[in-house]
C-alpha cells in the first residue's frame, strides 16, 4: 500500500475573536470583530496529518468549496505527486482564476508542503532552500484607527514597549502618520498600507504629503490594484518605495511587477495564492530591484508558512504580525513573539500543529 496516498481533506473554518482598544473597525463595510481563515486538514493512509490556511470571507461557502469540489479531486491521489496541484488548477480554472476556490487550493498547498516535510523529517524551510537565519523580525502591523491621534499614539507606543522596533499602519493620511511617528520617534520604520485608497491622479499628491515623516513604505496606494502601468508610474514619480501583492488575483500578475520592476516590494499571501507560487515569486525577485515580503495578516499556518520562506529567502525582510488582542493566539507557547522576534521552529513540517482548540473547530462559528 502506498501510505502517501490522502485519505481525507477536511476544512476547518476559524473565526478569531479580536479587539483592538476601540471600537470594531469596518471590513466590507460591517463591523469586524473576528479575523477569520480556515484550517485545511490533510491526512495520509499513513496516518499522518498536515495542516493548512486558505483565506476565507465566507466559512460556510469555503467549506462548501472544499467538500464538493477539492476533497473529491485530491482523496486517493499520493500527496508526494508534484503534479497534483497543478493538475487541481487546471481542472478548476473554469471556476474563477481568482477567489475562494484559488483560496482553497492555496490552503491545500500548504498543507502538502507541511506534508512532505513531515515525510522527510525536516523543517519546512529545508524544502525551500535552506535556512538563512535562525530567527526573523516581526512588526506589528496596526488595524485601522482613522487617524485617531491618542489611539495611534497609545497602540503604536505600547507596541515598542512589547520588543516591536518596526511598525505599520492600516490609514490613509499625512495627519495618521504624523501621529505615529511622533509616538515612536525618527528611527523606527513606519509602513503606510492605505487599502488600495486613492485613483491614479490622487496618489501623488497624497504619497507627497506623507514624505516628510518618512514612510518605509506605501503600501496598496491605487485602486484598481491591478492596474499595474499606473503601479510603475508611480513608483518612477512618488520617490518611495511602493508595496503590493495582497490583492493580486494570480502568481503572474506578481511575476510581471518583479520581471519589469515596477515596485519596490512584492507581498504574496500563501493563503490566497500558495507557498507554491509565493516561492516562485521570491526566487523571481533575484538580481532584481524587488523585494520578496510576504503578507502574513492571520494567524494560521499560512503565518508558519510565512515564517519559513522568509527564513529560507535571500533578501532578509519582516514578518507582519496583526497588532491586536485575540481570545485565542495560534502557536502562543510553540512559536512564540518574543520581543519582537520569532525563532524559526525545528522540528518537522511547519514547525508546529494547531492547538487542539482550533483543530477541533471550537473557534468555527
């Protein structure tokens, strides 16, 4: 019997309660009080289980994807079978080439890379290269406070009191970004991701009055996100380094900025798009102008994931960590933040399995 056979791939939605010292922030214009992905549970005849994380805005409809259509195409093929997953994305690329069913397969993806690390005995980061560092910087990533001057000066200070020495903000003016920086001082780095805020003729003047309090980065600035000539303009006009990769609907459209160096820096999800394509997106960036940072917002193993393809890549970047409370944190003793750094685990695969709260869907609904 061929014991890398899959037996089962199961989807476990999880739906984070969070709070973030004010009042729930908007997200597609209603209250956000959960951060929610999904577990992706793969298990061998061998017994042996690997896990995942697919992005996912609707649990009820991700499960659906996974039981009718991605279960039934990976159940009793080897997990081993390089051409398994693509052979998925093929089959389903009818259904939408961006979206939950590419979410689902992303998850999928990660949990056949923790898969074939556990077989091989090895860290995960073994299988992407090798590691080049044994620990990696986290900063911590802000939500939304709508350029409310006392939170963003209370959040962002009590974040460097916990060990962070880098910083970003979820805000869309020169005023929000004067706040913070005033709270954290002129040495630490304050990224700016404005959600894809501004049409291509409003980004410049808004990208200038940001300047003088000296942005690490702009992140997201247009909308449509994919309009990726007005991208390179403006990174050739604005004079600072642009960021971008969440939103992209496929692989390609990221190989494109890196292959024509249309912005400073990459950010891939593996949970919408794969740790499959976000390597091949980090490799792209060699002897380039670009940066491989991967966009890491949930908590899952898609974080894990994150954590070791940076640790594996060339070009050395932080890990973004949502700055916020949650009533339960993922890999809190196994891999934990430690004044603002995260040591990449050893052991096997990802380098840690989810608590068995989350394993057993207490956090689903």
């Amino acid at each position: 019997m061929n014991h890398d056979i899959i037996r089962s791939v199961d989807c476990i939605p999880m739906r984070l309660p969070f709070h973030h010292w004010t009042d729930p922030p908007l997200f597609a214009g209603r209250p956000r009080t959960t951060l929610d992905s999904a577990l992706v549970r793969v298990e061998t005849q061998d017994g042996l289980v690997a896990w995942g994380e697919s992005y996912c805005v609707e649990p009820r409809a991700l499960k659906a994807i996974f039981d009718t259509l991605v279960a039934p195409l990976a159940v009793g093929k080897p997990a081993s079978d390089p051409a398994l997953l693509p052979a998925m994305q093929r089959t389903l690329h009818n259904l939408g080439r961006s979206g939950p069913v590419v979410h689902a397969l992303a998850g999928l993806d990660i949990a056949l890379w923790d898969l074939r690390a556990k077989h091989a005995g090895v860290p995960l980061y073994e299988l992407l290269g090798g590691k080049r560092r044994d620990r990696v910087r986290a900063y911590a990533s802000l939500l939304q406070y709508y350029e409310d001057a006392r939170l963003l000066d209370t959040v962002t200070t009590q974040a460097l009191q916990q060990g962070y020495t880098e910083i970003k903000l979820h805000e869309r003016s020169s005023a929000a970004l004067s706040a913070a920086r005033r709270a954290v001082g002129a040495r630490v780095p304050i990224m700016v991701d404005t959600n894809c805020a501004w049409l291509p003729d409003e980004a410049p003047e808004a990208i200038a009055a940001m300047r003088e309090h000296d942005p690490f980065w702009i992140e997201e600035p247009l909308w449509p996100p994919e309009d990726s000539g007005a991208l390179a303009r403006l990174q050739q006009s604005c004079g600072l380094p642009l960021a971008v990769g969440e939103n992209a609907g496929s692989a390609h459209a990221l190989m494109e900025l890196v292959d024509r160096e249309s912005v400073r820096y990459v950010q891939p999800s593996v949970i919408k798009l794969g740790l499959t394509a976000a390597l091949g997106i980090a490799r792209r960036c060699k002897d380039t102008s670009v940066t491989c940072a991967p966009q890491v917002a949930f908590f899952g193993p898609g974080y894990l994931a994150s954590l070791h393809l940076i640790a594996a890549q060339r070009q050395e970047v932080s890990l973004e960590r949502l700055y916020v409370h949650l009533a339960h944190t993922p890999y809190r003793h196994t891999v934990p933040i430690e004044q603002g750094w995260v040591r990449v685990p050893e052991t096997p695969g990802l380098g840690a399995d989810p608590e068995v709260e989350l394993a057993e869907g207490r956090y689903a609904n």
